[in-house]
C-alpha cells in the first residue's frame, strides 16, 4: 500500500511540473500582450511555481526510498525540505512583486489589449485553481507534505492571478493607472503571509512535532481499548515524518506473564493503531508490574 501511495505522489508531483510550465506560458503571454506590470509580477510567480514543483517532484521520488543503513527510519523527511523551500520561494515571489510595483508606482502606464490578455490570464487561473483543488484534496489523502505545499502554493498564486485581473480590468474601467500596481502589491502581501505560514509548518515538521491533539486522544483511547490483559501504558511518544506517523510508548503488564502473552497484547494494539493510522510506525516496550507510574493511558 505504501508503494501504492508512493506512485500516486510521484504522479500528482509530475502533474504539477507540468501544470506550472503550461501556465507560466499562458501568463507570459498575458504579460506580453498588455505589458501590465500587475501581468508581470502574475508570470514572474509563475516561474517560481515551475521552480517549487520540480523541488516537490524530486522531494517526493527521494522521500519514496526505502530505508536502508544511513536511513533506517527512511527518507520521508525529505518531503518537508520541499516544503520548506516552497515557502522560501513565495516570500521570494512576494518581494520581486513588491519591487516591480513599487516602480510601476513611480511612472504607471495604461496596458495594452487588456480584454484578451485578461482572457489569457483567466483561463491560467482557472487551470491553477483546478489543478490546486486536486493537489489538496490527493496532498492530504497521501499524506504528502510536499504535495500540501505546492497545493498551497499554487492557491496563493491562484489568489494573485484574482487581483490581478482585478487590478486590469479597474485600470481599463476608470483610467487609474495606479490601481494596477497598487494590487499587485496588495496580492503580493497575501502572498507573504502563504510563505510565513508554510515555513512555520514545515519547519514544525523537521523538528519532530508531535501529532495533533485530537489524533492524540484517539490514539490513547484505541491503546486502553485494546490492550485488555495489560495494567497502562505510559511516555507515549509521536511524530510526523513524512507520510508515516512514529509511535512508541510503554506497556506495563503483570509481572508473572509470558513473552507470548505481551507479545499477543502488543500485536492486538499494533493492529488496531494501524486500521486508523495505516502508515503508522509502532514501537512498544513492554515492562513488568514494578515500572507502573500510574499515569498516562489506564487499560480499560
């Protein structure tokens, strides 16, 4: 199954290679046909998409190895310096659109055939909010953290692409030339706002962050619900890497029972922590009656 996913991701991350260079072409287009520096800072994004979708591809083939004696928790972790890098590109992305507004703002100009290079831009941006939709939806299914990126980034760009051609179309409307670069600028700070955000997830991601509250609280209840036999278990641990979740924590069971018995309570929460985590990474270490803290997860 984890090859399964493994293929899919690799899928979805070819897709947006693709995707990103038919619409940096579609954009470049638009700029070139109106000459609007609001068009510009659109198609200038546009590159860094092809740039962050290359990095997703190649993060997501590299996290898909399996373990071996450098990495034997494997290359998962892989997937979050894509992310990581993708943010840095959109804050990147931000300030080159900052920049050239701020200099279209000193001398504006009216663009030139606006109504087809507004056509150009929409069909790009419909195509972006189309493929991003997907990429989400699929990211999170596959627990891919570079696919949740790049769907993220492709939004912010899709949010660009709107006050863009929002920007234009006020310029053509009224003849305020400095509509143009005023909302490109205002497009520019949402942008910023993408990469900070996703910055701070990944790099939670690379630091071992723990799994969310509530996964927590289901963990701990399908640990007491199926290790009838045992006393508690105690120090449960986790993290993301990846697509896998890592599990680990104490058992406490009777001092006079077998290593077959444990072994079999051990096994019965192994599979049911995998029925609700499938990519889930167990690791239980079973101790005697003595080491109980009365803490922790009480065995129902």
């Amino acid at each position: 199954m984890v090859e399964v996913r493994s293929g899919q991701a690799t899928t979805l991350a070819i897709g947006s290679v693709v995707v990103a260079i038919v619409v940096l072409a579609l954009k470049a287009a638009a700029w070139g046909l109106t000459g609007s520096v609001a068009l510009f800072a659109d198609a200038l994004e546009s590159v860094v998409n092809v740039a962050a979708a290359a990095a997703a591809l190649a993060a997501v083939r590299f996290s898909s190895l399996p373990a071996d004696a450098n990495h034997p928790y494997g290359h998962a972790k892989a997937e979050y310096f894509s992310a990581v890098l993708e943010g840095a590109l959109i804050i990147v992305a931000a300030l080159l659109i900052l920049h050239q507004a701020w200099g279209a703002l000193a001398a504006p100009r009216a663009p030139e055939q606006p109504g087809l290079g507004l056509a150009v831009s929409a069909v790009a941006s419909a195509g972006n909010a189309a493929w991003a939709m997907l990429l989400m939806k699929r990211g999170r299914a596959l627990r891919s953290p570079a696919l949740v990126a790049d769907a993220r980034h492709l939004w912010s760009d899709v949010v660009t692409s709107a006050g863009v051609i929002v920007g234009v179309g006020l310029v053509v409307a009224t003849g305020i030339l400095w509509l143009d670069p005023l909302l490109a600028a205002l497009t520019a700070a949402n942008i910023l706002f993408s990469g900070f955000r996703l910055l701070r997830e990944s790099v939670g991601g690379l630091m071992d962050e723990a799994v969310p509250a509530a996964t927590l609280d289901r963990i701990r209840r399908i640990v007491a619900d199926h290790a009838e036999g045992a006393i508690e278990a105690h120090d449960l641990r986790s993290r993301h890497a990846g697509r896998f979740t890592f599990l680990e924590f104490h058992l406490v069971v009777p001092g006079a029972m077998s290593v077959a018995q444990s072994h079999e309570i051990c096994d019965r929460i192994e599979a049911a922590l995998k029925a609700e985590l499938e990519t889930a990474v167990i690791t239980i270490h079973v101790e005697p009656e003595g080491k109980a803290k009365h803490k922790g997860v009480p065995v129902l």
